[in-house]
C-alpha cells in the first residue's frame, strides 16, 4: 500500500503536476489524521468500557460487603439496645423498695450483661483497596464516592465512642469487683450453689449502696444511649445511603 502511494507521489512530480501533487499530498494527510483519530477514539472506547466493567465489579463487590455491614451493625444496635435495658434494670436497683423486692438471683441476673462490651466490628476489604489503588474516581456517582470515601472517618468517630464507653464499663467493673462478688453472681445464675467463704459479701445487693457505682452506671447508660441514637443510627442510615446508590448504580 505504502509503495503505490509512493508511486502516485513520483509520477505526479515526474510529470509536473505541482497543484495535483499538492492535493494529493493534503489528501493523504488528511487520511493520516482520520486513522490517528479512529484509532484514539477505538482506545478511548476500549479504555472507556474497561472502566465501566472495572466500575460494575467493584460496584457487585461493595454492595456485598455493605450489605454484611448493615446486617452487623443492626444485630450490634439490638445488642445495644439490650444493655440499655440492662443498665436501666441496674439503675431502677439503687431505690430502696425495688432492691428490697427482689431476690438474689434477679440481682445476678441484672449484673450479668456487664460481662459483654458492645463493639461493631465492620468489614472494610472491598472498600480500603478501592482507595488505596486510587480507583475509587472509577465510580462516577460523586454522592457514592463521597460517601465511601468519608466512611472510615465516620467509622473512627464511632470507635472513639465505643472507647469512651469501654472505659466507663471497666470502672463499673471495678467497682463491683471491690465490692461485690461474681462467685456468688455466677452461682446464683448457674443454681450450683457452694459454701461461700468468710471473706466473701454474703449479698450483692450491698453493691447498691455504693454511690461512686451510681454515678458510673448512670454515666455508662448515658453513654451507651448517645452511641445507640446518634452513632450507630446515623452510620446506619449512611450504609443505607450507600447501599441506595450502588443498588440504584447496578440497575
């Protein structure tokens, strides 16, 4: 092909033909750029479709890992939930009549749930790689990919929060490992009943007049209330936001 158009050029100069060689040599550009053009435009194209597959995976792969997340995070809220309970179970003990109603076991079985800690625990693989590869501008909606890049700053707030109430939980357990017994809390749970040594509080109910676990009891519940209604619902409602978007996104 390159040797016709050669042959093309030399005739036209061999027979003098200036103003045809002139066009012929315009036209021939012209046909050079048009291919060069072509071929941007079919990479770019290529390029373009590449990223779109790449965009619809990650897509696939985030709203499986979101979805995980959101299903974690509603059993963490219920667990939440029934510490609170728990905690004002607990509270509601410190007036007088209602510690006096009650037996020993509803006492144990009141101080039971201070032995688990809240604490969600998201999976984040499909996300982090997307951010640190640099691919998250390959998800063009800018809400999603605004989201997803905050999500682990909303996450970090949450642990600060979980942390300030793990604290208050180790002050409670302090306390009532001073002044109370889970020996006897655990054998009143358990029914296996033994002979309790001397050295032992013969009623945990005593922990009840303790003012310093009052006051942390109170502050856990607190605590544990603001991280229910503003952490973990408002986390909630951004994976769900996310969960929209990809779900909107893939249809």
């Amino acid at each position: 092909m390159l040797r016709f158009f050669r042959r093309i050029r030399q005739d036209l100069l061999r027979e003098k033909r200036f103003s045809s060689y002139l066009f012929y040599a315009l036209g021939e550009i012209i046909l050079v750029v048009a291919g060069i053009l072509i071929a941007l435009q079919i990479d770019n194209w290529n390029t373009k479709k590449k990223n779109l597959d790449a965009e619809r995976a990650y897509l696939k792969s985030l709203n499986i890992e979101f979805s995980t997340n959101l299903v974690t995070l509603e059993n963490t809220l219920k667990e939440n939930e029934d510490l609170i309970k728990a905690l004002d179970k607990l509270t509601g003990l410190f007036d007088p009549d209602t510690l006096e109603s009650i037996s020993e076991k509803k006492v144990a079985l009141f101080l039971n749930p201070l032995g688990k800690e809240v604490v969600y625990y998201p999976v984040r693989g499909v996300m982090n790689d997307i951010i640190s590869s640099g691919n998250l501008n390959l998800i063009r909606n800018s809400e999603l990919r605004q989201k997803i890049a905050s999500f682990n700053n909303e996450l970090k707030r949450v642990e600060n929060q979980e942390r300030v109430a793990s604290e208050i939980r180790a002050n409670v357990m302090q306390i009532t490992s001073q002044n109370g017994s889970f020996a006897m809390m655990f054998a009143e749970i358990s029914g296996n009943k033994t002979r309790v040594p001397e050295f032992r509080p013969k009623s945990n109910k005593q922990l009840f007049t303790v003012l310093e676990l009052e006051n942390n009891l109170e502050l856990y519940k607190q605590v544990t209330l603001t991280t229910n209604n503003y952490f973990y619902k408002g986390l909630k409602k951004n994976i769900e936001d996310i969960l929209y978007n990809i779900e909107k996104d893939l249809n």
